[in-house]
C-alpha cells in the first residue's frame, strides 16, 4: 500500500498549503555493562509515520503506528484539525516555508561492517574485557562500558514532490573508569563520540590499550592537585573538549529557532541576533566555523533533513565574523532567506522537527602547528583533554566548562597532573582569545549524541571537529 | 481499569515466551501538546504511542527488546529478539532473577477531569496567555500538555501491577524586546487544580517587578529560592542518594547513614497519598513502593537501591517514588525581613555536577532575580552563576515556607537560604 500517496492526497484534498510524512523505523541497540555484571543488553524498535500539514498558515501534526489506508487517513485529519486550531489563536500571522524543490532520491550511510549484524557475544566480550582490564588495578573502584548502535530507516514524501528514502546508522562506544582513596573518586572516561559508520570504527579504536590509559589517568588524577584560585592563564583544549565548546557557544547560539526566540520557554534564546550576521566579531581572524551535513562519517550527515532539504556545507563564522545561521525552510524566510541551509530534524515519527545544529567545525589553522609545538609555545597554561561539567546561560553568552583530564603546563613544559578544573569565559571573549589552532593533521571529529532540545525534549546526534587549538588569558581554576 | 488490548498482548507474551524467566511492561501514552512562542502556536501535535518491553533470562543469561505496537506480529518479533540476545549473551554473574509477588500500594494518579479535557480547551488557555502578553506589549512563550497514561508491569516470578495516570502541564515565559524575562510553570494531575488566572497573576507579577538589572559582585549572598529553584536545584539528589556509589567511595554519601550532613531545616521525603501529588506505586523493575523517609531533620535515614546491589549486599531494595522536600510557615515578606538583604531567586537553570564526591552542583539563575533590602525589592540582577554543595546549601536555611506543588510528582517550600556562592557574574 502506497501510504505515503494516501496521505498527501489526501492532505491535499482537505485544503493543506502544504503537506509531509515520515514513515520511519527506528532500531537502536544499548548494551551498558556495569563493573562486570551485563545491565543492559537491550534490542529497541520504535517505527510508525508522522504527517505535518500546513493550513492557513499553521502547523499541525499527528502521528500513529498502525499502517492502514483508514489509519493514515485519519491521521491526516487529525493532523488537520490541530493546525485549524493553531490558527485560530495565531490569527494574521502565518509561516511561509523557504523555496524548496522536490527530490526523488535515496541515501545510505557508508559502513565496511554492520553493527548489527556482528555477532552479540563479540561485543560483550570485547566490553567486558576493558571492564576486566581496568577493574584490575587496585585503585579503581567503578568502571562503566555504553555501547550504542541505532539506525535509522526513513520514508519522507511531501507535497512538493519528494520521495526520499534514507538509512542511516550511527554506532557510538565510551567508557569510564573512578578512582578512589579515602580523600577523593576522580572519574575518567574513554569518548572519541559516536560516528556514522559501522563496527569497524570500534575495532579500529585499539580499546584495550585504550582501557589501560583511561584506568592509570584515573588513578593519576585521583593523586593530583587541584588548581587553586581562578586566574588568569592560557588554555590549551583538545578537540574533544572543543566539540562540546563549540557546540554549546557557537552551534546552539547559531540555530534560527532561537535566535528568533521560538525556545524562549525551556532552551533559551541567542545573544547572536540578526542585526549581527556579517559584522559582529564572534572570534579572531583565525576562527572559521563550517556547517557541513556533507561531512563524511557526521552524524548529521543524512542526505536530506525532514525539511526534504539537500545537506550542504556554509561558514557559519568566516574570518572570526558571524556570517549566517544554521535554518529551516520554516525559519529562514522570517530573516529574509529565500532558502533553507536544511537544519530541520526530529528524533522519532512521533516528534515535531525542529531547527537542529548541523554538523559544525573549527577549521584547521593554515600554517603547520602541531599540540606539542603550542604546548612549547605556553609559558603559564593548562593542556585539557575531554569534556566534563558543561554548563551555559540561556542566552549562550556565560559559560563555565570543565574537562576530564588536566596538566599544569610552565616555560613550554608539561609539569604535573591537575584534577577539578574549570574554566570560564563568555562569547565573544573566547573565540576572540584564540591566537593558535594545529594544522590539519590533528584535526579530530567528535561525534556528539543525544544533544537534547525541544518541549517536548528530543535528542539528535551531530558531528564537530578541530584541531587543538590555544586560547590566551582566560580565567582557570578550582570551583570557588 | 485496564485496557482489552493490554490483557490480550500480556496472555500472548506469556503464552509464547518459553525463558526461564521473564518480565514485561506494557504502556500506552495519549499525548496533545501545543507549542507557543512569539505570540503564536508553532507546534500542535496530537497522538498515542505504545510500547512494549521485555526481559528474558536463560539461567543467568539475560537479553532485552522493545516495540511500540501491540500488534501479534510485532510482539512475536520482540520475544524472538529478547530470547535469541539471552541465548547468544555472555552470562551475567549479577544477574536478579524477576522480582516475585507483592502488595501494590492504591494510589491515585488519574483525575477524569483531565481525561475529558479537550484540545479547544487548551487552545483556548494558550489564546487567554497570548491576549496577556499583548497587553503587555511583550511575547509569551510555552508549552501545553496532557497526557494520559497506562501502565502495566508482569514477569514469571508473580510481580503484577497496573497504574493509570494523567498530567496537565502549561510552562509559559514572558519576554520583552529588552532584558525582562519571567516564566511559571506547573503540572497537575487534575486539570481543575489548575487556574490560568492565578498563574498569568503571578507571571505577570513577577514580570512587572522587573527592573533593568543591575550588575552585582560575586560572593556569598543570602537567597531566597522559590520553588522552582528549589525543585532544579535540591533534585540532584535523585541521583546522588544512590548506595552503590555511596559504599564504594564515589559520592559524598559515604558512610552518611545516620550523620546529619544536612542540618535541622532539611527533610525529604516520599509519600504515596501525599495531597495533590502523584506517585508511581511500583518500579520498573518491579519493587513496590512505599514511603519513604530519606532524610529527615538533616539525618541521612536511607539511600536508594537497586535489586542487583540489594541483592549483592543483602538489603531490600528500593526506589524514589516521589519528591517531597519538607517546608514551614514562612512568607516571602517574612523571609525578606529576616535578613538585612539578598536575592530572590525565580529559577536556575544548566545545573551540572562539579563533583560527585563533594556534592557540588553549578548552574545560573534564570527568568528573573531580584535584590531586597530592609524587606523590600529594590531592582533586578544581573543573572549568576552558582558553584554550591547540595548538604552546604541544606544547612544555612533559615526559613522555610510552605510546601507548593508545582509539578505533579514533587512539592517543595520557598526557602530562605543564607551564604549561597555565587561565583560568576553574566552580561545580561
């Protein structure tokens, strides 16, 4: 049965301006071992179809699992009914989507080995044993191993035309080690980010050398000291914490929704409003950050966003200036875009889509610069790997970052273990204080997932990047 | 009462579900929620999800799977799934088998009124909160939801248990083109408990006593915390109270049983038929529930623990059913008066764990903050950030007022708390 028709049809017949449904069919996989003991081993399926219909200027959406022609049907109607509700209360004001084209096409994500079809005992064996590797040192008292698989099987059809059919996978490993003694527990964790690709991206992660290093750092912060006061001094990050820096201080302030205040009630809104784009200095010359769902292995790498729109690749920051917004085709026109840069995403058939952050990157510095070049380079400063305690205002301008493992640099010198260190700044002075960023031989992506936005809260997964990079005089130090 | 296709998707699990052991849920959730912002509805969506989950254990090989359909085929596809993961799994040298028969507590989680309320009705609530905010000349921002859920709960060891439940929620912010920013919020389980016009009363209240903030030093202040800060913020205990990580070392729980690590003004608790709240009867993994005493008069009395670690250590296991945060009889005037000066805070927000092990939290302040002097509200502050230890906080309250049910499932006081640490100042 051709539901997708049904629908449109008969969206189309009861007066909508426009009309979309996904069908999609969720599969994700958790496996969560806890010290040595299998919590989790869980195989989830959510599929069903959601329709988005626009009537007299206004959203409605409903949303079932059962596939019948009667099912669907009444599913549009009541799609329907609940955007003739919205505008009743949204009187003379009406969306107008960007132009958009319709495309008959499909797209699938590259992968050598299909998470799911490797054998279950293999993952749990290779889990288990870097749950072994770092339980056997003494210190560590707690160790934690998440592996997630999910794919995604998409149908999206609109009334423009499109028939669109995508299957996308992401696989996403990380574990944690504590430390403890009678003082202290200091966590570490093992987070290269989750990748659309298969299996093979763990296997080539070396995981228990990998285990080794994340149990003897745990141990090494344990017995570290903490930093004192805050002051002053130069930060040096890895491209690890810089994913979820920059995903917090320049992906969320950069997407429409907010910035036109459409998030006002639980996620906030943006410093980084209209009047600004092509003249506000959001960084130094050297920062240049790249929206790009084309990214090979980014997890919002999909082809189309469920917009129907094309994945491209734009600066969002050119030259340390903010250049353009991350948008949807509901979004863009509300700043005067005729076009959408196709941001638009939900989590499941049942969501809403809404304005997501793209794929977003820090470009490679031009000149060659390697982490152990900018660490001799430092005279007082803090080398930080990871990501721990992320915390922002809500209009994306004050933050207070942490990470998971810290070394005291002097004179050019890596000197000593930190643990419990923070840093604070705000936009602009952060990206402003960038002065140094490696080549592109240390570039890294980091693939986040579940970023969590919405009311109802959805998650999405998108990739970010960069090389380490040096930023000059910000305030580091202990919590008080 | 529960539905005919839940009873006839739980015979066919167990007809068919030849593990040792076993255990599934069954939920439905009808769900309408309608998005405002900017004085117009830019989301409506309206539907009911279902959803399946089951566990099966060969010895102690154990695999998981879920659908969100009732239909045979999909539950046929899910036995399948869970049955073949157990047989292909590693064993698992903790596993618990299925938790065996238990008294379920009556709750009272689900109001017909509720139920009958329609999609106009909360259309029309959103027009009433739209229509204020253009009298204000500002925008208005939110959310409406209802939901109304079933839950059913079975395994092979005799565990059996069926909950109903309903909740009306509307979060509404209120914002000019500026700096004035406020936001209530609440959720009921009987929509009747809910007036828009005491809560456009007091979000406009709390709007019009907006001033352009001023900026302020960081340091130590005194605080007045309304219950949404008190909610964002003492509810990192949910995760903190855990024994596991409490015995090994890890939080600040440590050998706390029975130390006062809170001071005299700190009780939470959980009660099953507490007025107005909700609270969930029986677990997920099937622990029936009762109340709960977890720290009372600052005294830690009990931390919660999961069937595999109960097990592990020989104890009954248990879980947080509801949040309660004992209050007092103070008013805000009172508390204002108290204090020679300090902040009343609306709301924090981006609360993070700066160390598990010291119970320290950071986060800022959020939809408004004023400074009072001498019993009066002079102006608006500039937003802060806060690093602060959970029991540190608990010990300097000096008042506490009454307990408010701002969501469903947790009531907690106003509190009046003195020396809170603001360490970082914002730009707006």
């Amino acid at each position: 049965m051709d539901y997708l028709s049904i629908a449109l049809d008969c969206a189309q017949s009861l007066g909508a301006e426009y009309a979309d449904i996904r069908i999609q069919k969720t599969k994700s996989e958790l496996i969560y071992i806890e010290d040595m003991g299998l919590k989790h081993t869980n195989m989830s399926i959510i599929h069903g179809y959601g329709i988005r219909v626009l009537k007299n200027g206004s959203w409605g959406f409903a949303h079932s699992n059962t596939f019948t022609k009667h099912d669907v049907i009444k599913t549009v109607e009541q799609a329907m009914k609940v955007a003739e509700m919205s505008a009743k209360i949204n009187n003379r004001k009406s969306f107008t989507l960007a132009y958009e084209r319709g495309y008959i096409d499909t797209y699938s994500t590259k992968m050598e080995i299909d998470p799911f079809k490797v054998p279950l005992k293999e993952k749990v064996e290779l889990m288990l044993e870097v749950n072994k590797t770092m339980l056997n040192y003494a210190k560590i008292r707690s160790v934690f191993f998440v592996l997630e698989n999910v794919n995604d099987d998409k149908f999206f059809a609109s009334s423009l035309g499109s028939r669109i059919h995508s299957n996308i996978s992401h696989t996403y490993p990380r574990f944690e080690a504590t430390a403890v003694n009678e003082k202290d527990s200091q966590p570490r964790m093992f987070d290269k980010g989750g990748n659309a690709a298969g299996w093979e991206y763990v296997l080539k992660m070396n995981l228990i050398d990998k285990a080794v290093q994340t149990a003897e750092e745990a141990i090494i912060k344990l017995e570290a000291d903490e930093p004192g006061e805050i002051r002053r001094r130069d930060l040096i990050l890895d491209p690890f914490n810089l994913g979820l820096t920059m995903h917090e201080s320049v992906g969320h302030p950069t997407e429409l929704d907010r910035v036109l205040g459409w998030e006002a009630d639980y996620a906030g809104v943006s410093f980084a409003t209209p009047e600004k784009l092509k003249n506000y200095r959001y960084g130094s010359d050297i920062v240049n950050f790249v929206g790009d769902n084309t990214l090979p292995y980014g997890l919002a790498t999909a082809g189309y966003d469920d917009d129907g729109v094309p994945g491209q690749k734009w600066y969002i920051v050119k030259d340390g200036i903010l250049n353009e917004y991350g948008t949807t085709r509901d979004t863009a026109p509300l700043i005067g875009e005729n076009l959408s840069r196709g941001c638009s995403r939900a989590t499941h058939y049942y969501d809403f889509p809404i304005n997501r952050i793209p794929n977003l990157y820090l470009e490679p510095g031009k000149k060659p610069l390697s982490p152990q070049e900018l660490i001799s380079d430092t005279e007082d400063g803090i080398y930080i790997e990871g990501k721990r305690s992320f915390s922002i205002d809500q209009h994306r301008v004050n933050f207070q970052f942490s990470g998971d493992m810290f070394w005291e640099i002097k004179n050019g010198k890596i000197i000593r273990p930190l643990k419990d260190v923070l840093y604070k700044s705000n936009n602009p002075e952060f990206w402003n204080s960038c002065d140094a960023i490696c080549d592109e031989r240390y570039w890294k992506d980091y693939g986040v997932f579940g970023c969590g936005k919405g009311q109802p809260m959805q998650s999405s997964n998108m990739t970010h990047g960069a090389s380490t990079s040096r930023f000059k005089n910000i305030r580091v130090g202990g919590s008080k | 009462m529960m539905e005919k296709q839940f009873q006839t998707a739980a015979k066919f699990i167990e007809k068919n579900c030849s593990a040792d052991d076993f255990s599934f849920y069954i939920y439905k959730s009808d769900e309408q929620r309608t998005r405002y912002a900017q004085n117009m509805i830019t989301q409506n969506m309206s539907g009911v999800k279902y959803g399946v989950g089951l566990c099966v254990a060969y010895g102690n090989k154990s695999g998981r799977a879920s659908v969100n359909s009732l239909d045979e085929n999909e539950l046929k596809f899910l036995i399948k799934t869970a049955q073949d993961i157990a047989k292909l799994n590693k064993p698992d040298p903790e596993y618990v088998p299925s938790s065996s028969k238990a008294k379920i507590p009556v709750v009272n989680n689900l109001s017909d009124n509720t139920v009958k309320f329609s999609m106009k009705e909360m259309v029309d609530i959103i027009g009433r909160t739209v229509e204020n905010a253009e009298k204000k000349k500002a925008f208005v921002s939110g959310i409406v939801t209802k939901t109304i859920g079933d839950f059913y709960l079975k395994n092979k060891n005799g565990f059996e248990g069926f909950t109903s439940g309903s909740q009306f929620e509307n979060s509404m912010t209120l914002a000019d083109n500026k700096t004035r920013e406020a936001k209530v919020e609440r959720s009921v389980k009987d929509v009747n408990d809910y007036s828009i016009n005491k809560e456009l009363e007091q979000l406009n209240s709390r709007f019009d006593a907006l001033t352009e903030p001023k900026k302020i030093e960081i340091g130590k202040y005194n605080v007045i915390l309304r219950p949404q800060a008190v909610i964002n913020f003492f509810s990192f205990l949910l995760y903190f109270l855990e024994r596991k990580n409490a015995d090994n070392g890890i939080s600040a729980f440590h050998e706390s049983v029975g130390k006062n690590m809170f001071g005299k003004n700190f009780s939470m608790v959980s009660k099953l038929n507490e007025k107005g709240l909700t609270a969930e009867p029986f677990s997920w993994d099937g622990i029936a529930a009762r109340d709960f005493n977890w720290i009372v008069n600052g005294v830690v009395k009990e931390l919660y623990t999961d069937r595999s670690y109960a097990k592990k250590i020989g104890t009954e296991p248990n879980f947080i059913p509801n949040f309660i945060i004992r209050g007092g009889n103070a008013t805000e005037d009172e508390m204002m008066k108290k204090v020679k000066n300090g902040l009343i805070i609306n709301n924090f927000w981006y609360i993070r764990t700066v160390s598990l092990r010291k119970n320290e939290v950071t986060g800022l302040t959020r939809d408004g903050i004023y400074y009072f002097e001498n019993g009066k509200i002079k102006h608006s502050v500039n937003n802060l950030r806060f690093n602060e230890v959970l029991h540190e906080a608990a010990k300097n309250i000096l008042l506490l007022g009454k307990e408010d049910n701002i969501t469903s499932s947790a009531k907690v006081p106003t509190m009046l708390i003195k020396d809170f640490t603001f360490a970082d100042t914002t730009s707006f």
